[in-house]
C-alpha cells in the first residue's frame, strides 16, 4: 500500500517553495512512491528510482503515439487551448520514438560540441562585458542585469534571432513555461496560448526569411536538414526552434541566481571559491545539485509498473522530484550542506536517458563563464536585500537578486 503525501507536499505553499527540501527528506521516509490526489500523480522522491525511471521505456512524456485521450482514460485538454499543445506536442521533450529519435538526431547534427565551443569565446566576452555594467553602477539585479540577458542572447545567436527581436523571447517563454506547473490557473493557460500564437507566427516568418537567405545559425542548419528529406514537419521545425529558446536559458537563468543565492547564504564557500577559482566546474555542479532549478519531471505510465509492491497503472502520470533525489543521503553524503568540492556527484538536474538535455554543455560554459567574470570583476559582491522567491514550484528561481559590490 503505497503512502499518501497528506500535507507535507504542498507545491502551492509558499513556505514549501521557499524551501521543499525538509519535505522531500519525510517523503523519502514515507516511501518509494506516494500517491498525490490534489494533482493525481504518483510522487517518486528516490534518486535510485528517479533515475532508473527516467530511462524505462514503459514511461513516456507522451502517450498520444500509443493510445487516444480516450483509450488512456484522460480528458482531452480544452479546444481553446489548442495553440499551446500543438506547439508544445511537436518538440522534442513531448516526443517518444521513433519522432523523439528522428527530430533529436537532427538536432544533434546541428547542435555538435563543436558548434557549442565555437560559442565559448563569445560566451565569455558577453559575460564579462555584462558584469563589468554591473560592477560599474556599483550592484544591481543579477537575474536581470547578468543571469537573464547571457543565456537569452547566446541561444539567440546560436539560432540566429536578429539582436533587435530578443527582447521578445524571455516574455514569451516565460508564459510558455507556466504550463509546467502543477494545475495551471486558466489565466495562466491564455497567456501560454496568447504566447505560443505569437511565437509561432514570429518563428514562421524568421524560417521563411532563413529559407530564402540562409545563414550560419542552427535555424538555417534545421531548414538545410529539412529540405534534404530529413522528414522534419513545419510544425516539428516551430516547435523545436521554441524549445531550444526556451530551454536554452530558462534553467540557466534559475541556476545562476540559487547559485548566488546559496554562495550567499554559505560565506564559508564562497570565500573558498573566491580564493580558488579551479573549484569552478565542480561548484558548478554542486549548485545544481543544491538548490535545483528544474524541481519535478512528469511521465506518463504506458505500461503498469510496479514500485516497492505498488502498482501504477496505465494511464497514471508520474512526478519525477529531481530536487528530492539531488537530496538522497543514499546517494550524497550530507546532501544538505553546500560543499563545492564534492567529487562525486551523480545530480540528476539535466534529466537523463533518451530527454537528457541536449543543451547541457553549453549550459555548464555559462554556468562557468558568468560564475568566472563574477568572481574576477566583483570579488566583493555581497548580497543586497533578501530576494523573493518565484511562487512557481517546477521552476525553481527568484524574481530578482539584488546585490552590491563593496
């Protein structure tokens, strides 16, 4: 008999936003898997089982290429918010083979470590010259100031989004993402499909105009594939060009500010770090793991599983908690405390199996090259006030970090 969540998981608590974990510790003691009524989902707070389900094929984020809304016993979602499914069902994230397959080794192909590389240079100098403004006007807000505009203006580049457009894409992507909370409010669900009409519509005329005069960008490369019979639909080409902004710095933005955030808030290792500047890639990792920007992963149950003696049935959706298994004491000794030299790290923050995150290396050389400018330009950065937390639970970050440099 599986164990119920009662009131210790409360994603729409702001005191449980503020800080899930002293939650996540007595779920792990309730189980391997507790049922959720107020979201009907079966909560997994294991590492181990996170991870291995992650890569269990009788699980997938879609369920549409198996079974009909109908057969899966599920509502169809409602017609008025059609636009945002059509976008969001054709990317890659929401695709089970063989379309995930095909669509990601597309990707892949125009995506390559080599590609990302070429990126470090500008990476870098688009960082520094980022914090230098900041340091310059003596503090400000790192989310708005450094940790929004480096992500966003990379991934821009990297799809060539013209400089004078991309302004756009953090208002859009950041209603988009508002489906991925848990229960979204209809509210929340006419600014997703205000945005995913706009975006799309935007993404239709920029493909049009990279057809007709290709560039050096990953747009081009996608239309290049496209048109040399790689089966890639029009749609498939929208929605995986928004995925790839979207997912190309809403992580990146979270992780830069909870990793602040948690330097802030542990003087002892950011002095270390501060003195040190090799700690940086395994700093890097511990701040994902710390405070993860990416709290819960769903999936859908195509085949009943079983876990510790429960089945789940087909037709069930699973939560994933990936800040619960970044906080598994079978997996990391003393997963509460903030240590940045912790060389074995197994974090789960970039998912895993066939949906780990494409963008992961180019994520950790932001991660690198605005946690380096940081720490070279503004040795004396100090926190300024106490930041808000976002009332958002899947996505973890602040709505602003303000800081000074002293």
């Amino acid at each position: 008999m599986a164990a119920a969540a009662d009131h210790v998981f409360d994603p729409w608590d702001p005191a449980f936003v503020a800080d899930p974990y002293p939650a996540y510790a007595e779920l792990r003691a309730r189980g391997r898997v507790i049922r959720y009524e107020p979201s009907d989902q079966w909560l997994v707070p294991h590492h181990a089982d996170v991870s291995a389900l992650l890569r269990d094929r009788r699980l997938g984020r879609t369920y549409l290429h198996r079974f009909t809304h109908e057969e899966f016993g599920r509502t169809p979602p409602p017609p008025e918010h059609e636009p945002f499914h059509t976008l969001n069902d054709h990317g890659m994230l929401d695709l089970e083979p063989p379309d995930h397959t095909r669509i990601r080794r597309l990707v892949a192909k125009a995506f390559t470590p080599r590609t990302v590389e070429r990126l470090a240079p500008y990476v870098h100098r688009l960082a520094g010259e980022l914090v230098a403004a900041l340091v310059g006007n003596g503090g400000g807000d790192l989310l708005t100031d450094v940790a929004e505009p480096l992500p966003v203006a990379v991934i821009a580049e990297l799809l060539g989004i013209p400089e004078a457009d991309r302004p756009l894409l953090r208002p859009w992507s950041a209603d988009i993402c508002g489906m991925y909370e848990l229960n979204p409010s209809e509210e929340t669900a006419a600014r997703a499909v205000r945005a995913s009409v706009e975006f799309s519509g935007y993404l239709r005329e920029l493909i049009a105009a990279r057809r007709a005069e290709p560039g050096e960008d990953l747009v081009s490369a996608l239309i290049a594939a496209h048109d040399e019979g790689d089966r890639l639909t029009g749609q498939e080409l929208v929605s995986t060009v928004v995925l790839l902004l979207n997912a190309g710095h809403e992580a990146t933005v979270n992780a830069t500010v909870n990793g602040w955030y948690a330097l802030f808030r542990h003087p002892g290792q950011l002095a270390a770090l501060r003195a040190d500047h090799s700690l940086v890639p395994s700093a890097i990792e511990e701040l994902l793991r710390y405070d993860t920007p990416l709290q819960l992963f769903e999936r859908w149950v195509l085949d009943d599983i079983e876990i510790d003696g429960t089945t789940i049935p087909r037709g069930s959706e699973v939560a994933l908690l990936f800040g619960s298994a970044n906080h598994d004491p079978a997996v990391f000794a003393d997963p509460g405390r903030l240590d940045l030299t912790r060389a074995e790290n197994p974090h789960i923050s970039f998912s895993a199996g066939i949906h780990y995150c494409v963008g992961a290396p180019l994520a950790r050389i932001e991660l690198a090259a605005s946690l380096t400018a940081l720490l070279e330009r503004a040795p004396t950065l100090a926190l300024a006030a106490e930041p808000e937390r976002r009332p958002n639970f899947v996505m973890r970050g602040l709505r602003g970090l303000g800081v000074e440099v002293r």
